[in-house]
C-alpha cells in the first residue's frame, strides 16, 4: 500500500510504500521524492497532478518487483535490468543522459572485475570485500575496459565516483540483499587541490584588475569562446555548467514542456536579452539585455556556432556540422589559468567567480533577496554562504568606525 505525503516546511511531496524483505522477513519502508513543489495546502489542481506521480510510481514500483521476482540472480543479470529502468527514466525525462552513460561505464567496469576474478556471482553474495577488492584493482591497475584491456591506474575522485553510481545501483536491490555491501565502506570526499586552499574568491582590487584584463582580450581579433565565457561568469554569476551548455535557442522537447520532471537545460531568448535556466531542478530566468551587444558579437564572430553559444569550433566529432560542440570543463579551467598567470592572480578556481560575482554585488547593493534569485538559490542562507567579506573590505569598513 503506498502513499504520498507533503513536507510542511518547503511544500515538497514524497511517495512511500512498504515492503517485506525475503531474506529476513523484516517490514522496510522505501521512500522516494516526487519531485513535485506545492503551496501549503494545495489546491485541487495540484492534488490531482499529486495524485497522477503516485499513480506513475505505483506502476514503477510493480515493474520493478517485477523485474526483482527472481531471487538469487547473477550480477550480470540485475546489471541489464537495472540500466533498463534507467534507460527509462531518460526516456521520461528523470534522469540525464550522462547519468546513464557514466552508470552503463561503472557498472560494466565493476562486472568485468567481478566475472574475472569470482565468475559473476549472485547479488545477493556481493560483500564489502568485493568492492574493496574492486577500488584496490582500479589504483593499482586500473579498471577493464570493453575491449578487455586493463586502463591506466585512477584517482581517488574517479574511485569516488565509482563508489557513488555503485551505492545507488545496490541500493536500488535492497530488498534482496542479505547485507549491504557499503557496510564499513566511507566514500572519501575529494577536496579542491592544496594551490586552491589559501585563496576564496577574488575581491576587490583583484576583482577590477581581472575584469579589465577580460575586457581588453576581448576587443583582440583571436579571442576565444573560453575567453568570452569567462567573462560572462563575471556578469553574470552563472555556474559553469550553465554557461558551457547554453543554446541560442531552444532545441529539445522537454525545454519547452511545463512541469517538473525536466532535465537540466539553458538557452537564450529571441531577443537575447533573457537566459532561462534550469539546474538543480530549479528553474529561473536571468536578465541579460546589458550583454546583448557581446552576445552578437559573438553570433558574428563564431558563425559556425550555430546552437551552442560557446561551442568549440575546433571539434572534429560533431553532431551537427553546422554547430561545435561544447568546449570541455577542463578546457575552460586551463585556460583561465592562463589568464591568472597573466594578470599575476593567485590560483583561482573557475567556481570562485560566482562567489566574487555574488560578494561584490550583495555589497552594493544590500539586496541579497534579489542575488539569490539571479544566481539560483532557493534561500538567503545559501546566498550568505556563498559571501566572502575580505579583507580589503573589513579595512574600509574598520576606517568608517
């Protein structure tokens, strides 16, 4: 028997059903995110499309016993079930493509392992010694690749990663676990590298200094995508990720379908003077209309990127041949590198932009309600989280006393 519930607090609704573990006869309660907002109470419209989710996760969650009604199956087997459903969920619109596609790369990495060295063995088998077992193959001698070869030794962030697509992959399979493998198992939070630690975000001096810079490459007849992204970070205090995948239009169904199970996406308006965003799971519209002229200068300056604004022209691997791919987020970051160097900057990390982009403005104007609307923050805590006073400031303000 399932059902809904709202969180009074934020007006979000949840779906939870119980179930009874085979192997231990024990009642378990799954709960899951509708992914749906509300005003407290709803009203009659949003209780009927309340009611319309639960329907659909009621349907997917027979599908899934379904898909689980044989007890004891080989990995392999709950591997191709498992993607199935996510295949799914992109289908739908729930879940990313990329998701997908780094899930179908770990768990096809993970079996390879597994089949190799214990014959691809049950589910419900697997321990917290296979994925030691597993993350101790992958940094000593990296991962099997699909045509069978070993790869090179990897990271601890990539060993995260793995861990994480893993945990939700078992977590899924529950039910029929007599123990969960991540028992004893900490995923390490990888911090930003040592060169990033002392330095926040540039403030102040630094802050004019690095925007004057910006400004005088982009009047140079060689200037770059990268270059003119950079920019619009200081103009705009997007996330990166917004600004590498903006369109010039918008292209795929889900852009323009109203509701709330959509995928991330962001694009410009007609008159290039909005940019709508939704990241997060949030939607916004940010005002643009005083970067018209650099938007057009750009639509002249790269006419063969015709969908993504900042697509790389240099990519030879196109779907489009009429439109360049987006540039790659370590290109962005080695190329502001290039820029700090230039200007004489400490190690600035890409991220930081929207910190000063934030700090700066807040200080103007005092208006940290409208910040975090532009930016995208759900609340005024988060927006002070971002702040960063700085010392220059703390000195002018001391000098006021």
């Amino acid at each position: 028997m399932s059902s809904v519930y709202q969180d009074n607090r934020d007006g979000r609704w949840y779906y939870q059903i119980y179930s009874v573990n085979p192997l231990t006869g024990k009642r378990v309660r799954k709960q899951y995110s509708l992914r749906i907002k509300t005003s407290i109470p709803p009203t009659n419209r949003e209780l009927q499309e309340v009611e319309r989710l639960q329907l659909k996760q009621d349907r997917l969650w027979r599908q899934k016993k379904r898909v689980e009604g044989v007890q004891d199956e080989k990995l392999s087997n709950k591997i191709l079930s498992y993607l199935e459903v996510r295949q799914r969920k992109v289908s739908d619109g729930v879940l990313s493509p990329k998701t997908l596609e780094t899930d179908e790369m770990v768990l096809g990495s993970f079996h390879r392992i597994m089949e190799e060295d214990y014959g691809d063995p049950y589910l419900n088998r697997i321990e917290s010694d296979h994925l030691r077992h597993y993350t101790d193959q992958g940094r000593e001698y990296g991962f099997i690749l699909r045509s069978g070869k070993r790869g090179n030794p990897v990271s601890e962030g990539t060993i995260s990663v793995h861990l994480r697509h893993l945990r939700t992959f078992f977590r899924n399979y529950s039910d029929e676990l007599k123990k969960d493998p991540f028992e004893g198992i900490t995923i390490k939070q990888v911090g930003v590298r040592d060169v990033f630690r002392d330095q926040h975000s540039p403030l102040g001096d630094e802050w004019e200094k690095l925007y004057s810079h910006l400004e005088n490459r982009l009047v140079e007849t060689n200037c770059n995508p990268p270059t003119y992204l950079i920019f619009m970070l200081m103009k705009t205090g997007c996330r990166v990720r917004e600004l590498l995948e903006l369109k010039w239009r918008p292209t795929e169904d889900y852009e323009f379908r109203e509701g709330v199970n959509r995928l991330s996406f962001s694009h410009l308006s007609e008159d290039r003077e909005t940019m709508f965003i939704r990241f997060k799971r949030k939607s916004r519209k940010v005002p643009v209309g005083h970067l018209k002229s650099t938007f057009m200068e750009m639509k002249e300056k790269f006419p063969e990127n015709r969908l993504y604004v900042f697509g790389n022209p240099h990519v030879e691997d196109r779907y489009d041949k009429d439109s360049g791919l987006p540039y790659e987020y370590s290109n962005i970051r080695r190329h502001f590198r290039v820029i700090l160097n230039e200007v004489g900057l400490p190690m600035y990390n890409l991220h930081s932009l929207r910190h000063g982009f934030i700090s700066k403005w807040v200080r103007e104007t005092q208006d940290i309600v409208t910040i975090g609307s532009i930016v995208g923050h759900s609340t005024t805590y988060m927006t002070e989280h971002y702040m960063d006073v700085g010392e220059q400031h703390k000195v002018e303000l001391s000098e006021r006393f």
